[in-house]
C-alpha cells in the first residue's frame, strides 16, 4: 500500500472551503514535495495528513484509514514538524527530543533507559550531540531545525511530514537541512512528505512536486515538469511580480 492515499479531501474552516477535493498519494520511500503560493491549502493538507485535523475517509496512511488508527499506533506512523513547533519556555534540546519518544505522557525524569538511548542516538546522527544541555531559544535557526527533525525521528515514524522546513533559514541551511533529511530518508527507508512555498530548493531533493493552488491539486511530476514558466506564472502570479519587480 502506498504510504499516503488521498481521496477527495474536502475541508472547510471557518465556513469556507479550504482545500476542495484533493486527491495524492505518496508511494513508500518517495519524497513528495507540495508547492503553492501562501494561502493555497498546504499546511491544512498536511494537517489532515497528520491526523491534526478530521477527515473522515478521505486519507489512509500504509492502507490502513487513518481515522481507525489510534494515537499510539499513529505515533509509529507519522511525525509532524510543524511549520514553527511550539516550544515551551526554557526547554533543553535532549528533554525536548525525548518528547518524541513519549509524546503521550509526562517525560521529564520518567524516560526509560531505551527513550535516553534513542534520543542520544538521534541527537548523534543529527551532529547534535554536544547540543543536549542547550536551550532551544538559544539556537540558530538551522540548528533549530535539526533539532524539531531529531523529535520527529526519535518518534520512530516511518512518515515524516516536514511543513516548511526551510522556510526559516538562509540558503546554506536550507540545503544542509534537505540534505539531511535526504540521508535520513535513504539511510531509514523514510517517507517524506514536505511543503514548500519558496521554490529556490523545493525542486532539489523530491522524487516530485505537486503544486497546490485555490484548495485543489493543479500539477504533479518530476520537479522539472512542474517548475514551469508557465504553472508559475499561472499560479504564483503575486510571487512572480514581485520577482520581476
Ligand atoms: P498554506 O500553508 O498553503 O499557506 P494554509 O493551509 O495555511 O495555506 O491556509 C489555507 C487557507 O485557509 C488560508 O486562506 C487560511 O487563511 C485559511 N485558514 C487556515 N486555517 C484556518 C482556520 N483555522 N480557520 C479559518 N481559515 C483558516
Ligand atoms: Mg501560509
Ligand atoms: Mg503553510
């Protein structure tokens, strides 16, 4: 079963439609990059994707319907990287990662021996290991970054939805940040479902693209068959004049 199959995913906030029928499916081990201007549905996708928002049979994550899985099983299945996480006050880098492991209770001074491990083993592959006392709030942005993918890693989900993941950071670390999670992905078996509304790097590490526009899916391909003048022009027209000045 594909790791992501969606059907005719209709939500509406707020009295308004929001995404409009969308269909996509993720095979296992792809990289499945959305695209679209601000404002298009990518983030309330993903959001349905991860279970964060009710939509009743319209999704199943590896053949299973999503609603049927319960929250511990969903932990196994997929891990969100919110487009800005919320991290509480103070929080230390290695207290925050073992959140990954037990997302569902209390951690703090509770974790067992194999949660410490995993995390210091995902801390180690992120090159974060001399990060475990830090502060969250005192570290860059890239740095930030490698630490909210070390939570959803330490999580064990075979399903990684990355929403934005470089859209804080300048171009070297967005490039450090894809490639990592390029390594993870290949080294793991992952699945990475990301979006993107910048698209200097949106082409760079996906399988393919998939450009969202007004709530609906109105291109997918290889990256160089959606990257085209004209889906840009026609769908980032804001974007685009601001481009040409
Ligand atoms: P994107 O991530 O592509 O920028 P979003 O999925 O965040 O787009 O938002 C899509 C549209 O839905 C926007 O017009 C946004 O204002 C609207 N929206 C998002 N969340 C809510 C909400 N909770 N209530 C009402 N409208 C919302
Ligand atoms: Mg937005
Ligand atoms: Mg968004």
């Amino acid at each position: 079963a594909p790791a992501v199959e969606v059907r005719d995913l209709r939500v509406r906030l707020d009295g308004a439609p929001i995404l409009a029928g969308v269909d996509l499916t993720v095979a296992a081990g792809e990289w499945v990059t959305v695209i679209g201007p601000n404002g298009a549905g990518k983030s309330t996708l993903l959001r349905a994707v991860g279970g964060l928002l009710p939509a009743p049979g319209a999704i199943s994550l590896f053949g299973t319907p999503s609603e049927s899985l319960r929250r511990r099983e969903r932990a196994r299945v997929v891990a969100t990287v919110a487009q800005s996480p919320v991290v509480p006050p103070g929080m230390a880098v290695l207290d925050y990662v073992l959140l990954g492991r037990t997302p569902y209770i209390p951690p703090l001074g509770r974790e067992s021996a194999a949660d410490l491990a995993a995390a210091y083993d995902v801390l180690d592959r992120l090159d974060l290991a001399g990060f475990h006392d830090r502060e969250l709030a005192t570290l860059s942005g890239g740095e930030r970054q490698r630490v909210f993918l070390a939570r959803a890693l330490a999580q064990g989900a075979t399903l990684l939805l990355l929403d934005e993941p470089t859209s804080a950071l300048d171009i070297g670390h967005q490039q450090e940040v894809l490639e990592l999670v390029d390594q993870l992905r290949r080294a793991h078996g992952l699945t990475v479902l990301a979006t993107m509304h910048d698209l200097s790097v949106a082409g760079e590490y996906a399988d393919r693209l998939v450009l969202l526009a007004d709530g609906r899916v109105v291109a997918s391909g290889a990256p160089r068959e959606v990257l085209t003048e004209r889906l840009l022009a026609e769908h980032y027209r804001a974007s685009v004049r601001v481009v040409d000045g």
